[in-house]
C-alpha cells in the first residue's frame, strides 16, 4: 500500500492536486480531516469523488489536522491510501441513537476478513460509548480507530462525510477487508491522577449531576477555582476526571456545561465510579511518549493514522509536533486532533480521551518506503518549568499518598472501633436478658415472704437495692433498644400511673427515711404518650431525688393540668445543682459519692427532645425542683 498526504486550504484550489494519477487504481481510500468549515469539506468531497469515481470517501471536521510532521488548524488534510490487496467499503447510519447506529454500521461493515473499521462521529450530540457498545454488540474482535469530529473549540455543531454526504449526526465509516493486511494500533495516555479520590453520586450517561454532595460544576470550582469552572467546557480539556476500568485508565473531559450545573463528558460515567482530577505535565507527556514509539514500531509500516484527543494539542502546543514526528519519520503519517477517540483492546471498543490513538497498517513486509536515520534518539529536553511542574506534581502526589494512608489506617480504627461496639451491645443485650430472670424471681419470693412472714428490715434492704437494679436495667434496656424496637403511644391514665411509680419505690424512699407527698388538681386525666418513656422519665427522677434528698426530708411530687399540657413536678430539699446544663450530659454526677451510672437524665432528655417536652430546672442551697411540661394531643 501507498499513501499520500496533502495539506490546503480556502486559498488553495483543490484542482492543484495531482489526483488524475489515482484515477486507474482499484482500491482507494480518502480521508479528509477538514478545520474548514462545513461547506468546504462537502466541496471537496464532491470534487474528489468526480475525480476519483472508484474511491471509498468518508470526512470530517477537526479541532487541528496531522500531515506528516506538520500540524494545522483551520487547514484541510486530503490523505489518499492505495491498497493492492485490500477492498473498501463505507456506510453510515445517522439516527438519534448511538447504540442502534453502531449496530446499523457493524452489520453494514464487517465481513469475515475486515481487519480494521475506521469510524467517524459527530462529536456534540453522539454518545460515543454507546456507538462502540452498538458496534461491540455485533463483533467485539474487529480493531477499530477513529474519533469524534471537532469544530475548532466551539463545541457547537460538528460535521462527518460519506462520499460527498454531509451528516451533523450518527456515524460514517470504511471497512478495510484483506487477508494479508497488517493491523497494529496502540494509545498514548501519561495524563496523571492527582489529589483524593471522588465518587460520582448522580450520572445519567455521560451527563453528570453530582460528586461528592456537589453539583458538578460546584465541584471544578471548588478544586479548580471560579475562573476554571465559568470557562468550561473549554478549560475541561485540560483537567480532565480520570478512573481505571479494567487495568486501563481512562480520562473524561467536559464538553459542555448545562444550566442546572451538570456537565456532559465525552464519554459514559457510572454512579459509584471513583475518579481523580488530571493533570498533565507536557514534558513528562512528550518523552514517555516517544519512549512507548521507540519500543514498539519497527520499519515493517507503511502508513500511520493518528486520530489524537484536542486537548494534546491545545495543552502542549509547543511539544504535539514532538510528539507526532516520529511517526512520519518511519512512515506516511495523517490524521486529526478529536473530541474522543476510538480504541480497541482485548476484544473490547473503548471511548478515550486525551489520548493519541495510532494505528499502523501494512500490506507488505517490505515497503517501498525509506525512514528517515536517528527516529528513535528523539527526546525533549526537561525545561525548567517542566522541572518544577515535575516537582509540584510529585508533591501533590505524595501528600495524596500520605492522605490516604492515614485515611485508611482511621478506617481501619473506626471500623475496630465499631466491632468492639457492636460487641459491647451484643453483650449487654445478653446480659440484660439473663439478669431479667434473677431479678424477678428475687422479686417475686420478697413478696412471697413478706406474705407469709410479714416486712423484715434486712429484707426491705434487699428489696430497696433490688429496685435500684431494677431502675438501672431498664434504662440499659431502653438504650439497647430504642433504634430497633418501636415504641408505640398509647392512652394512659396519668394519676394513676405516677402513683403506681411512687409505691414501687416507696420501699427505697423509706429506707433513705425519706417521704413522698403526691398533689394532683385532678383525679382522673388521660395522656397519649409511650409508657416505657414515660416511666423513664418519671423513675429516674424519683430516684434521683431519693439520692440526693437529705434524710428525713420529702420528696414533692405534683401533676397540674391544663387545657394543652400537663406539668409534671419532682421538687426534694436537697443541695445547690452546680451545672444545671451539664447534669443533662451522659456520664455526669454531681457527686463521686452518690451511686450511679450518670446515664439517667442524659436518656430523660433524649425522650424529651423526641416527644416535644419542655423541661425546667431550678435548684438553690435548700431546693431542688424538676419540671416537665408534656403536651396533652
């Protein structure tokens, strides 16, 4: 095979070119990568196809153009491949869903001896990942290359050819179908991750909502800056989100930004997918490029086609010429500058970006073709800013490493954290459970005696404490509980209830010699409340004031109804409440020398707070008083 390359413009006539040569040739491959605009490809499309009856023809419109060494913009590379043993065939299929169109062109395309597809889409509407699955679909093992028209930056409105017709939507292609033609293809990446690790949240395609708890948007501008983010998409392509799928990591840059904040990428994302800001570092770029082209292309190749993201281009203008010339030193090169590219891999079609994506064909094993001497001592020469770009780089990247270690060691401790938790609240469920048993059974032959044998002072000691027990485990109960049982309301008669709670622990009151006086201004009331919260908040109050009640003293308790609440009082001559805040606050006691576990008042105001409780503490040197003000309804 042969190929030839020319470079024009609107100032160069295409009659210049010597086509007449090509006119007897069987088979004729012409790509033309127009920065033109739309009018001038179909030109030339239509004049080459008079010329060049016998020619397969497929266009499209670029963000930059490759002719051997020389990279343009606004300019029009014409490349016309002659192949000996190789037949052409071109389709397109140009609806509104990219699945169904990269099925439509598969079919239409592959045969059992294609050895390659080369693809062109629209790059502003296509869903590019799409278009390979449809093609995916039909046959995973045929090579591809390719990419995603441009329209110089603008991302408004990109065009794609087949013969001398022009589409702004769907896909064009050229079946190469041969028994002997070599196909090699390989990418260029070297773009680096930088910084933690983010998840996107809300994706649908390639059009994302959130990450990280933020919009899209909000999240360029609060890693990138304000001035990053009003300039996208066009600044996307610098800063690309870059995930791994498969040992392959794969870049998303932004192609257009939408009025709720979204971003679209130029390729699918997934909601879970863990992806990094890019970065890339144009020197660093060059030589691991030319590195990877030293090692894998020998002098076996007749024809290059280079199908490389814009963002190569426009990020490292200096350098992409750098980049490309060692291809054209070996062999015929060509191609444009993408808004994706088209990639095969392991019996899979890939959408990447800020890749050069490069394919080497050959139909012979020796070319009539003479590369130029020293192609493989090519390197650039690290300049100082690429030097302290380097350095920043690795900084940025260490402290990332050294973030995620100490992330993952905190991981590591809160979840040990949490199993020694769930441990502890497996083992008090356990307890609570079997010290239900004792307890009542000590409980009930206390009763069992005092019937037969009247009240005992020892035996009233022991029934006291036994009800202190009792206090404490079901307050621990509660706790255990509460985020997995529900506590359902129910009507309950207040008087009542509130003296059934003063006789349990009448029996601990008067081994303190401490009395109660019960006042109501009403006998009979109904509130609608959860009883086991109401008897927490009414027990741990009675107990603390037995507690902290000094000896032959009383404990005050009170029930005054309104028309929409019930105030409920536990007022006890006792001493001065240093911290009225804190007493509220697990693990706090006033005093060391009073038993207990400082959990007591800690749950009464959690059950407050979800019932909607006012509470109202006043304490001086002599008096003490609780009040709770519960709603009626």
């Amino acid at each position: 095979m042969k190929t030839y390359t020319y470079s024009i413009n609107a100032n160069t006539a295409i009659d210049t070119l010597p086509l007449a040569q090509f006119a007897a040739h069987p088979h004729i491959l012409v790509q033309i990568f127009c920065g033109e605009d739309a009018p001038l490809l179909q030109h030339y499309a239509t004049y080459i196809q008079k010329k060049l009856p016998n020619a397969t023809c497929i266009g499209t419109t670029t963000d930059g153009e490759i002719a051997g060494e020389q990279i343009s913009i606004c300019h029009t590379v014409i490349t016309i491949s002659l192949f000996e043993q190789t037949t052409l065939k071109s389709a397109s299929a140009n609806t509104a869903d990219a699945y169904h169109n990269g099925m439509k062109i598969a079919k239409a395309l592959v045969t059992e001896d294609t050895r390659l597809l080369i693809l062109f889409s629209d790059g502003t509407t296509t869903n590019g990942e799409m278009l390979l699955k449809g093609i995916n679909d039909v046959n995973s093992d045929v090579v591809i290359a390719g990419g995603m028209a441009g329209d110089n930056g603008r991302f408004v409105q990109t065009y794609i050819l087949e013969g001398d017709t022009l589409f702004t939507e769907g896909v064009v292609g050229v079946s190469l179908n041969s028994k002997v033609l070599s196909v090699q293809n390989n990418f260029n990446f070297n773009w680096s991750p930088i910084g933690i690790e983010h998840t996107i949240e809300k994706v649908k395609n390639n059009r994302v909502y959130r990450i990280d708890g933020l919009s899209a948007v909000a999240f360029y501008t609060k890693y990138l800056g304000e001035h990053v983010a009003k300039a996208l998409p066009a600044t996307g392509i610098e800063f690309p989100l870059i995930l791994e799928r498969d040992g392959i990591q794969y870049a998303r840059a932004v192609i257009a930004k939408h009025e709720d904040d979204s971003l679209s990428f130029a390729g699918n994302l997934m909601e879970g997918d863990r992806v990094r800001l890019g970065f890339g570092n144009a020197g660093l770029i060059i030589n691991e490029s030319l590195k990877t082209f030293s090692q894998r292309y020998s002098k076996g190749v007749e024809t290059f086609f280079i199908y490389s993201c814009m963002a190569r281009r426009r990020y490292m203008p200096d350098f992409i010429q750098t980049e490309i010339k060692p291809f054209a030193k070996l062999a015929p090169t060509s191609g444009f500058f993408t808004y994706g590219e088209f990639y095969h891999h392991q019996a899979s079609n890939l959408l990447l970006n800020q890749t050069l994506t490069v394919v080497a064909l050959s139909e012979s094993a020796s070319p009539d073709y003479t590369p130029s001497d020293g192609l493989l001592n090519e390197h650039l020469e690290e300049s100082d800013y690429a030097t302290t770009i380097k350095a920043l780089t690795h900084l940025i990247q260490q402290s990332t490493n050294d973030y995620e270690r100490q992330a993952q060691k905190l991981e590591e401790e809160k979840r040990f954290s949490q199993q020694l938790l769930q441990m502890q609240r497996r083992f008090l469920q356990h307890a609570i459970h079997e010290i239900n048993t004792p307890l009542s059974v000590i409980m009930n032959n206390i009763e069992l005696y005092e019937l037969e044998h009247g009240s005992q002072n020892y035996l009233s000691n022991i029934e006291a404490a036994m009800k202190n027990i009792y206090g404490i485990y079901d307050d621990l109960g509660y706790l255990i509980n509460k985020n997995h049982i529900d506590y359902p309301k129910k009507e309950i008669a207040l008087v009542d209830f509130v003296r059934s709670r003063i006789e349990f622990f009448d029996v601990v009151a008067r081994q303190a010699n401490i009395r109660f006086n019960f006042q109501t201004n009403c006998e009979e009331s109904y509130l609608y409340i959860n009883e086991s919260k109401l008897q927490r908040i009414i027990d741990n109050n009675i107990t603390n004031a037995i507690k902290y009640t000094k000896e032959h003293q009383e404990v005050t308790i009170s029930l005054h109804y309104a028309p929409q609440y019930c105030l409920l009082s536990i007022e006890s001559q006792s001493m001065l409440i240093r911290d009225e805040e804190k007493i509220f606050q697990a693990y706090y006691r006033e005093s060391s020398t009073k038993e207990g576990l400082g959990l007591g008042l800690d749950l009464v105001k959690q059950i407050c707070d979800e019932e909607g409780i006012e509470i109202e503490v006043s304490s001086t040197q002599t008096r003490t008083r609780f009040s709770y003000k519960i709603p009626r309804s």
